[in-house]
C-alpha cells in the first residue's frame, strides 16, 4: 500500500508539474528559439577559451556601470561554464566593452569596429540600445569581441538593463534577434530587462561541449534534440525562471 501510494505522489507531482509548464519550456520550442536565436541559418559561434574583459568609459556613473557589467558577466560564467574575468597584466582583453555616449557613438563605432563605411557605420549606430561584433575563425570560434553601448540613450529608453544583458549575452554568440523567441532579451518586444528561463537554456545549449564550432547544422539539430531530451536537461528548463532571479542582473531588482 505505501508502495503504490508513493507511486501515485511520484506520478501526481510529475503530472502537475507538465500540466503548468509554460509554453516556452517545451523541448520542440527550446530548439526551435535556439535556431532563431544562435543560428538563423549562419555558422554557430561560440568561445573555447577564457574571457577577458576591460571596459571603456566615455561617460560617467563608472562604479555603476561596472557594477552591471560584472554581475551580467558572472552570471554568464556560472550559466556557460566559461572563465570570464577582467583583463590583467598578464591577459589581454579579448572582450572590449565601450560604454560611450550618443554624440561620440559614430566615432567609437569606426573606431573599436574598424570601418570606414559611413553607411555601414550609421547602420550600426542607429541600433536602439547598442551593438556587438564577433571575430571568429572561419570554424566560428570566438576569438575576440566588442561590445558599444550608448548608457545616455539606452537611459532615455528605459532600458539600461536591457542594453547590457542582450550586449553582453551576444558577445557570447547569441547572435540574432526574433519576435517569435518569448520571454527573450532577444525579443525587442520583450518587457524582460534581464536573462529570461528561456535564454538561461539557450545558453546551457549552446555552451553543451558536444555542440562544436564548426559543426554542420544537421549535425548541430541532432545533438541539441538529444541533449534537451536528458534529465538533467529538463532540470535546468524547469529550475531556469528561479536560477536567473538568484544571480545577474535580476537580483539586484529584487
């Protein structure tokens, strides 16, 4: 009798816990925003080695600004695995963060992204709330990347967080933007000014060591079907909401 009472509580819980998912929290969804969001039909790009970062500042409220940029930074190490910390005497900067103003934004764009272009350059300065650029080797790995943010102007938006979480979190080759992918800091429509449940698997997904650069994209599918369909896996979808609110950005709103 405790035997089958146990497996009634052990299937109950199981079954309320599916009957609440959100929508986003399918296997078929996770992959599906996964594609739109790291691929969208390019090479996957990722890090395979430490990250070193240095900022630099055209505008004040510093201690802020790298208050912001740390917590993102080491909530992105403990989600990827990845070794990011502030560059040194002895690390130089792979990952260059510029926090600048909109009246020197055109400048710092021609300069930190090494363009003449004055289309491309104004292309680049008219996004809303910043910018980032990836050098990778032709397999896509992440070899050194930038990242510029106008703070006056993400402020005048309201969405100075939400310019350093989608900067930064692209930096590590979240590469594109979807309306289709919610809750996302990757959805401009998105009211999240912080990692969602969402892009906290993302990550764990594109930082999984069996997804490699270079990878071809059927090989790419086959693996993340896999991986997503594992315990631990589906331990993460279901702990993603609590875990992003625990640390990064969103602590320090609650």
């Amino acid at each position: 009798m405790r035997l089958l009472l146990s497996l009634i509580s052990i299937i109950s819980l199981s079954f309320a816990t599916h009957i609440h998912a959100a929508p986003w929290q399918s296997n078929d969804y996770i992959l599906t925003s996964f594609n739109k969001i790291a691929l969208n039909g390019a090479k996957l790009k990722k890090w395979q080695s430490p990250i070193y970062y240095q900022i630099t500042h055209h505008v004040g409220d510093i201690e802020l600004h790298e208050k912001l940029v740390s917590t993102h930074l080491n909530q992105l190490q403990k989600i990827t695995g990845l070794k990011i910390q502030p560059a040194d005497s002895l690390h130089k900067a792979n990952l260059t963060i510029v926090l600048t103003t909109e009246k020197q934004l055109r400048n710092d764009v021609k300069h930190y992204f090494k363009l003449n272009n004055t289309y491309k350059i104004q292309t680049i300065a008219d996004h809303k709330l910043g910018a980032t650029s990836l050098l990778t080797t032709k397999n896509g790995v992440i070899k050194q990347s930038t990242v510029i943010i106008p703070t006056d102007r993400a402020r005048a938006y309201a969405r100075l967080l939400t310019s350093f979480s989608e900067m930064l979190t692209k930096a590590l080759g979240m590469q594109y933007r979807s309306e289709d992918v919610f809750p996302s800091i990757f959805n401009q429509r998105s009211i999240d000014s912080y990692l969602t449940g969402l892009d906290y698997v993302m990550l764990k997904l594109l930082y999984d060591k069996r997804i490699k650069p270079g990878m071809n994209n059927r090989r790419i599918q086959q693996l993340a079907q896999s991986i997503i369909k594992e315990k631990s896996y589906q331990d993460y979808i279901y702990g993603a909401n609590l875990a992003v609110k625990q640390s990064g950005l969103g602590s320090l709103l609650n």
